[in-house]
C-alpha cells in the first residue's frame, strides 16, 4: 500500500513526497468537519428556498409570520447557500485538491477545524439577523457588517495557508487545478474585503454601492466558485478516466484569460442603470472576452470524455462532474450573450436572470461539488459509500430538479421581458401570467431537495463508517473486476484477493 | 474616491495575475505541457486506471478487514 512516487519531481527541493494515504489521513477530521457542515446548510438552505418559491406563487403561505416574509426567507437561503454550502464545501475540496497537488500533508490542523466552527458561528449569526429583519439589502452581502466584517478573516487565513502549501510543497510542477485554486484564495479575499468596505462604509450610498455590489456578486461566482469548480473538473474527470485531459497547452490559456478577464466583466448587471456608460461597456467587453477561456475548458472538459461517456454509468464522480462541466460551457456562453445590451433589453429583471444564476451556482458549481465529495470522502473515510440506490435518487432529482427550474424561468423570463417591453399589456396582468411558470420553480425546488436529502443520508453513514471497507486508497472492493480488465496490476490483486 | 477605490482593486486584482504570468513563465510552469498533464497521476493512481464507481447494491460488510 505504499506510494512511493516515481516522478523526478519528487527530489524537488530535496524533500519526499507524502505517501497519498498520509495525505488523507491529514485531511480526515478537519474536511469531514467543513463538509458535514456544508450538508447541513444545503438542507437549511432548501427548505428556506421551498418556502420563498411557495411564497412567490401562493403569497399568503406562512404570511402571518414576519421573519417567513419572502424579503427575508429569501436572502436567508442566497446567503446560506453560498456561504454555508457552497463556500463550506469549497474550502474543503480546495484544501483536500491542494493537498494532494503538492504532495504533502495538511498543515495548521487545529487551526483550519476551529475555523470552521468560527464560520458556521458566522453564518448562524448573520441568518439569523436577516430573518430578524437586519439584513442589508445588498443582494449577496445581506448578512449585516458586523457579520461581513467577522467573515473575511478566514478568508485571509486561507490565502496564507494556501500559499504556504504551495511555497512548501513536494513537486516542482504546479498543476492547472492548483493555479485555479491558489487564483481563487487570493482573489476573493481581495474582493471580498473590498467589497465590503465599499458597501458598509457609510459614505457609500447609491449608485457607488449599486456598482460594488454587482462587481462583487458576478465575481463571487467568477473568482470564488468558478475557480474551485473547475479545478475540480481538471482534476476529476482525468483522474478517474485515467487518461491526462485533451489539452494541457489550452488548460493554461483558459486560467490565464480568466484571470485576466473576468474581474471585469460585473457591470453588465447595471445596464439601464444611472452610471457612467463606459464602466458598463468595460463590463460587456470583459464579459465577452470570457468566450477565450470558456471555449478552451469546453474543448478540453469534453473532449477529454469522448470515447468514454459510458464511464458515466459507473463513477457518481465522473456523472456529477460532467454534469457541472457541461453546465460550465453553457451558463458561461449564455452569460456573455447576455451582457449584450440588445438581449439585456428583454432579459433583464425577468425570471431569466434568476434560471441563470441558478444554472452557475447549482448546476455548475453545486454537481462538480457534489461530484469531488464522492471522491474525496470515501478516500477520507476509508469506506466505500453505503447505497448506490441513494446516489442514483440523489443525481437524478437533482438533474432533472435543475432542468426543470431552468427550462421553466428561462422561458418564462424571456416572455415575462418581452411583455414587460410592451406598453399595452398591464404589469399585474403580467405577474399573473408567470404564475404557472413559478410553479415549475417549486416543483423543481422539491425535487433538489429529496435530492439533497438523499445525499445527506449518504454523507451521515459516510461519516458514522457503516460502508463497506476499501481494500486500498483509491480502489472500490466490489469493483475489482472493472479495475482488473483495465490494469495488469490490479489484475494481480484481483487474483490474489479472490 | 469610491469609484476610484474600485477601480484600483479592479486593477490590482488584473495586476495580479499579469505578475503571476510573468512569475509562472520565468519559473519554467508554462511549458512542458505533456508532462504536466500527467502530473496528477502515480504508481497507485496510474494513467489507464478508472478510480472511481458505483457502490456495490449487496449486503454491507462494515468489518474492518483482516
């Protein structure tokens, strides 16, 4: 079981390389306690998304009580999806990927668990404050700024940590998942910072704060998410073909055009808005130009899996991750498109734009989550998972739950704008018309969630270990034959093992 | 000063990864791209090897194994 490494960048700056094994073992409670955490918010997240669909379409649903007003149920759930979900099981992916990159073992463990518990404290908290009617009102920075304040150093001590990993780690090549992820914990720091700075500080009203808070929202998910989201996919989806992906030339261009890119691309959420118009062109052309590093994580995401889609029914890894990675090249295509003042004209506060921020933030980020957890927990645990049927329930209500909630809003919302463009058509008549299509978002809303609660069953045995023991590290004990027909090596161990 | 305040951290955020760039080229990163393609993978996880499926559907065995 030993995992001597055989690279010559092994020798680099003269220390080993740790066994993969070791790598795990370093991770085990400290990832097993950010991502139980994760799981935990994704479930209070989607009741309070149930609650705030329902509400939309049937508004005297839990009317009476003022902390259940969609104003509040509803920045309650953005909040605690991306920064208790998402942001939770990001960090845990992004150090367990880092880990494994640099070969060594997770440093600062005391101090990376402690910091989860000081963020779930954080998140609570601001919850709380929005349900009791002390959000802000800044769509994604609603928890109040004692709050946002509190929030950002962890993000700061990720940077560090992150950076010392690399500085100290055990192979001279850094791998294109590794340059997203080390973009991902200086960037967002930086913004977030600034961001919340900009938007607290009293001196900041209007069409300032209006500015900052679309450059911040884009950028959580181009500079936050994206990056963990598609090292993922770099890593994942090789990984478990076990064929490199189909570019390594065009992986290096896409990290470096979005670096360059995507920072810039926010204000196209402000166009119409009262702010000078050359801050939102710089918005549209930034937008555009992310077709350059969108295209070649396409090409390389999918033509990396041509000649192996039937793999999709064997790995929940691979079936979760291409998901996301194809959800990637659409959500990113349809988002530049939209930055373009001619479509922005019919989308723009409609349904479409909710289908669309939803298509990035679940479809994309939230199934290549899913997908790195699949991997990386029966690796952590050293069992395998406890029911196939759970994962099948769990991917399909959540595929078909997203495919329903965006074919519903993206329709409705082109026709919600292009009726809302038309003068003759009152504006109660047209929020009555959206009623059935908001009706597909509840429907669509239930179905993630029995999804949702499918995987959090998986993840609780997953934890409590009532899986089947591994043989290895990475090898399944009732898949040796899969394994065997595929490598000499395993071959072998079947044989020995039988 | 706030628009300006932005911008600047619009700026530094590009400046970053334009100093990045320059880091990853002078240090030999871009390059090699064969190579690091394969970087991710190793004797135990080697290339040609599927690390991932579904959980068998038969009765569990949660013993530790001997």
């Amino acid at each position: 079981m030993s995992s001597v490494e055989t690279s010559p960048d092994d020798s680099y700056r003269g220390k080993a390389a740790h066994p993969r094994e070791a790598i795990d073992a370093s991770c085990r409670g400290v990832l097993l306690l950010w991502y139980g955490s994760a799981v935990a918010w994704l479930i209070f997240g989607s009741v309070l998304a149930i609650v705030a669909s329902i509400k939309l379409h049937t508004p005297s649903f839990l009317a009476e009580q003022e902390w259940l007003t969609f104003g509040r149920v509803r920045p309650a759930h953005l909040n605690t999806m991306i920064y208790g979900w998402a942001s939770m099981s990001g960090v845990a992916t992004l150090l367990w990927l880092t880990a494994r990159l640099c070969k060594r073992v997770l440093p600062w463990r005391t101090a990376v668990g402690s910091m989860a518990f000081y963020w779930n404290f954080w998140v609570a908290a601001g919850t709380v404050a929005i349900l009791a009617g002390h959000g802000t009102s800044v769509e994604w920075l609603e928890f109040p700024w004692w709050v946002a304040f509190a929030m950002g150093f962890p993000f700061l001590v990720l940077s560090v940590l992150t950076v010392y990993m690399l500085s100290d780690r055990r192979v001279e090549h850094i791998y294109v998942s590794q340059w997203y992820l080390l973009g991902a914990t200086l960037w967002f720091p930086l913004l977030y910072v600034a961001a919340a700075l900009l938007i607290q500080l009293p001196g900041a009203t209007g069409v300032v704060k209006a500015s900052a808070n679309w450059w911040f929202a884009h950028n959580v998910l181009g500079l936050w998410l994206t990056p963990i989201g598609v090292a993922s996919a770099y890593y994942f989806i090789p990984k478990v073909l076990g064929r490199p992906i189909h570019s390594y030339y065009l992986s290096i261009l896409g990290f470096w055009t979005l670096a360059i890119f995507y920072n810039w691309a926010g204000t196209h959420h402000l166009i119409g808005g009262p702010i000078p118009a050359w801050l939102i062109t710089v918005g549209i052309v930034g937008s555009m130009m992310m077709f350059v590093p969108v295209t070649t994580v396409a090409i390389n995401h999918h033509l990396t899996m041509v000649g192996h889609f039937k793999r999709l029914v064997d790995s929940p890894t691979l079936r979760f991750t291409v998901f996301g990675a194809m959800s990637y090249t659409l959500v990113s295509y349809q988002g530049s498109l939209q930055s373009l003042r001619y479509i922005n004209e019919t989308t723009h506060f409609t349904h479409y734009t909710i289908a669309h921020a939803h298509l990035g933030v679940y479809s994309f980020y939230t199934m290549t989550a899913f997908g790195a957890m699949y991997y990386i927990l029966p690796r952590l645990v050293k069992r395998e998972w406890v029911s196939a049927r759970l994962i099948r329930i769990h991917f399909w209500c959540t595929a078909v739950g997203m495919l329903v909630y965006w074919v519903g809003l993206t329709w409705g919302g082109v026709l919600q704008g292009r009726w809302m463009n038309n003068p003759d058509i009152p504006f109660l008549e047209i929020v009555q018309r959206m009623v059935p299509y908001l009706w597909s978002r509840s429907v669509a809303g239930v179905l993630m969630t029995i999804g949702h609660i499918a995987f959090a069953v998986s993840v609780w045995f997953m934890i409590r270990r009532k899986g089947e023991w591994l043989v290895g590290p990475t090898l399944f004990t009732s898949d040796r034959k899969l394994f065997a027909s595929l490598d000499p090596d395993a071959k072998l161990a079947s044989e020995a093992a039988e | 000063m706030y628009v300006a305040m932005m911008v600047s951290v619009v700026a530094a955020l590009g400046l970053s990864a334009v100093f990045g760039l320059s880091w990853a080229v002078s240090n030999g990163q871009i390059g090699r791209f064969d190579a690091g393609a394969r970087s991710i993978f190793d004797d135990e996880e080697s290339e040609g090897m599927v690390t991932d499926t579904f959980p068998s559907s038969g009765a569990v065995d949660s013993r530790e194994p001997t």
